[in-house]
C-alpha cells in the first residue's frame, strides 16, 4: 500500500504531471497587458477561481461565501473603486484550471484572481501566471513549494503552506500521544507534503514511524482495505490528512472498524474540520490536530466573524470560510494601499506589508514565504453544547514556512 512517489514537488514533476497543457499556456505570454487598467476608475475585476464540484467543493463555496462576506463588509469597494466578482469553477484538474485562468485573464480582463484549492492545481498553473506577470492570491493550496523551490513574485498566498499545521503537531505528539505512528495520506502533493512534515519532525523528537500508506486521490474508493492494513501494523497512534468527502469516508471508516477511541487519531486539521464534522459524527469525538484557526478560539475578531457567518449562512464557520474572509481582508488592504491602482507590481509591493487581527489570531504576510505568520493551535474535538467541535487546548505558538526543505 505505501509509495513514495510525489514525495515532494519538484519543478520537473509538476511540469510532467499538468501535461503540454502548462506548457502551451506558459510559452504563451500574453499579448497585451491586460486588466481593467491601473487606475481606470472603474471596478477592480477580481477573477475568482475555485472547486465548485468534486470532492473540494464545500470547501470552495466556503472560501466564497467568506469572501463575499468581507466584501460587502468593505462596502465591496477598496482604493476608492469597487469590487466586481467573475468567478470560475476551477474544477479538481490542473488543465481545466489553466483554461479557466486564461479565460479569467485573457477574455474577462480580470486584475487579478483569488482562489484555488488543490495543491495539484496550484502547481499546474503556476507558470502560467509567472510568464504573464498576474498576481494570484491563493485561498487554500498549501503546496510547500510555492513559498520554496518554485516562488514566483506573482503568487501569494493567504492560508498555509502544508508544512505548516504538521511540523509544529509532529513534536506536540510525540510528547503528548505516543512514541510510534502510522501515517495515512492521499497520493498527491499535498498528503506527501503533511506526512513529511510530520514525520520529520516527530523522528527527529525520537519518534517511530511503523508505516505509512498512500491512497488513491481524489476518489479514495472503498476505504476498507486501508483501514485494515492499519490495524495490521497494530500503531498506538495514526497521523493522517484528508479534506472534504475524502475526510469524511476515512474518519467514518475509522469508527466504523473500531479505532475511533482506541487508537489516537492525531490529524491536519482539515481532517476534522466544522465542514466535515456533522457528517463524521462520533467517529471523529477525540481526534486532535493541528491547524490555524479553531471554532472555538477565543479572541474577539473570531466571535465577530463566527457569530456573523452563522447568521449569514445557517451553519457554522470552518477554516475554508475563515481564509476567504481573510483574502478577502488582504484584498481590500492591499486595494487601499496602492489607492486603487491595480498595476501589478504595485499590488505586489503592497503585499508584503500586509498585517491584521484574524479570526485565526495575529496574521501578516510574511515576505520571505509570501505566506502568513500564524499561530498554530491543536484543537481537540469535543463535544460542546450538544455538537461536536474543535476546541482549542494548546497554542503552539506563531510559525512561518522555514522558506526550503530542510525541516519537511
Ligand atoms: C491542498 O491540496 O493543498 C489542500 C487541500 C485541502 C485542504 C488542505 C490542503
């Protein structure tokens, strides 16, 4: 069941992996410079491009729905112009996303664009806005790469990168869960990222990993087969990541075989997240992990924000909404900054001396990674007023992505 493939993205993997597609697209810069002019005093045009289908879908009405959220809390004008949303269905799939970039940029003329979930897709379309000289502002994907070997000016992003939540949550477990692990993942660039990250850092605390497993993405198909290979490496503990409908297959697998309770499940905080929680049930009760926001942190911009999103939506915030509420924040920052002007280095500038309080805690860009300086919590799932939820019980303090790959 274990592969090592994709361990890491490499510029020559991601090239393989998005096909002549990228490379059509990238050898083509764009003809003219394109995008609502710098300060034409019409709206900013702000391509929005994220999974509207697939097993990533909630997560991509989540980061909209947060998005418009601030949006309409600015009044849905910054610099002095207003905000005007196209937006895209970017799909789970490297090629569909560079059409929909390229139409975004090319046809609709956006300024620039916000979104993308997957880390597969993040690094199928990274040259083409590198060779185009746009700037994406990326809401989810958390490939390690783009703060790393493959940082371009004209990428930011305003989540995570998947180092993040694993490699402070690897040395907390040793200390706190057990000594040994088996390590669950999907196959791709993302599942390889958090396991090397947590499994580097919880070695180096003296750790054991008893086996790791690489399952198919993004349809897991029956999860019965890996579930058993775990139990027959018998672990005291099982670090895993998996988001949306995958999130939910693994964790009711999980309880439905009998680990839920008697074997720690210490996760990437996705895995149990408010968006997967009420379909994962009991199955999840007791499972820690890490991640940059919780429900239930304790801060005044978080019950401003949770409070509101229920009361906007009917259901209660996740982390994919908290990162568009806050895209949409930086957005705004940034449009006041450069007074409306959306030329493109301009915008860039402006970036780096983003900083604000979140609902996730203190929050700025830092400039080295073009990634946040967050906090990391481990959250505990519990149940609270009669739900399950994730409350915060150890504030492992700020952490940006190290910028290379010597720590995972
Ligand atoms: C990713 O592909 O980078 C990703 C997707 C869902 C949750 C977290 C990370």
């Amino acid at each position: 069941m274990s592969s090592k493939k994709n361990r890491q993205f490499t510029r020559r993997e991601f090239l393989k992996a998005t096909g002549a597609v990228t490379a059509a697209y990238a050898a083509m810069p764009l003809l003219s410079a394109c995008g609502g002019g710098a300060s034409s005093g019409g709206p900013v045009k702000l391509g929005i491009l994220l999974p509207y289908s697939g097993i990533y879908a909630v997560l991509g009405e989540s980061i909209t729905e947060g998005m418009k959220m601030y949006f309409e809390e600015a009044n849905n004008e910054a610099g002095g112009r207003k905000i005007e949303l196209v937006t895209e269905d970017s799909e789970m799939t490297p090629p569909v996303a560079q059409q929909k970039a390229s139409k975004l940029i090319e046809q609709d003329e956006v300024d620039l664009v916000a979104g993308i979930v997957s880390s597969g897709v993040l690094m199928g379309i990274r040259d083409y806005f590198d060779t185009n000289k746009k700037l994406l502002i990326c809401a989810n994907a958390g490939a390690n790469a783009i703060s790393r070997g493959a940082k371009t000016p004209y990428i930011w992003r305003t989540s995570f990168s998947n180092w993040q939540p694993c490699w402070p949550l690897g040395t907390w477990a040793y200390e706190n869960v057990a000594q040994k692990v088996y390590v669950s993942v999907p196959d791709y660039g993302a599942g390889h990222n958090m396991a090397d990250a947590f499994m580097n850092s919880f070695q180096a605390a003296g750790g054991e990993v008893l086996g790791t497993q690489y399952t198919p993405f993004p349809q897991m198909g029956d999860p019965a087969p890996f579930i058993t290979d775990i139990q027959s490496a018998d672990p005291p503990m099982v670090f895993c990541f998996y988001s949306g409908g995958a999130a939910v297959t693994f964790v009711k697998a999980y309880g439905e075989f009998g680990l839920s309770g008697n074997v720690p499940l210490v996760c990437a905080g996705f895995t149990v997240e408010e968006d997967v929680l009420p379909a994962q049930g009991d199955a999840a009760l007791g499972a820690s992990s890490g991640l940059h926001w919780a429900l239930k942190l304790d801060n005044e911009e978080n019950k401003k924000f949770t409070a509101a999103y229920k009361e906007r939506t009917g259901k209660d915030a996740n982390v994919f909404a908290v990162q568009g509420y806050d895209t949409g924040r930086v957005i705004v920052d940034m449009l006041n900054a450069v007074e409306g002007d959306t030329n493109t280095d301009k915008m860039i500038e402006a970036l780096g001396g983003v900083s604000f309080n979140s609902p996730r805690g203190p929050f700025s860009l830092d400039a080295n990674s073009q990634n946040p300086l967050q906090h990391i919590y481990v959250r505990e799932v519990q149940e609270v007023d009669g739900a399950l939820h994730n409350v915060v019980i150890k504030d492992l303090g700020p952490f940006a992505d190290p910028g290379d790959d010597s720590k995972g």
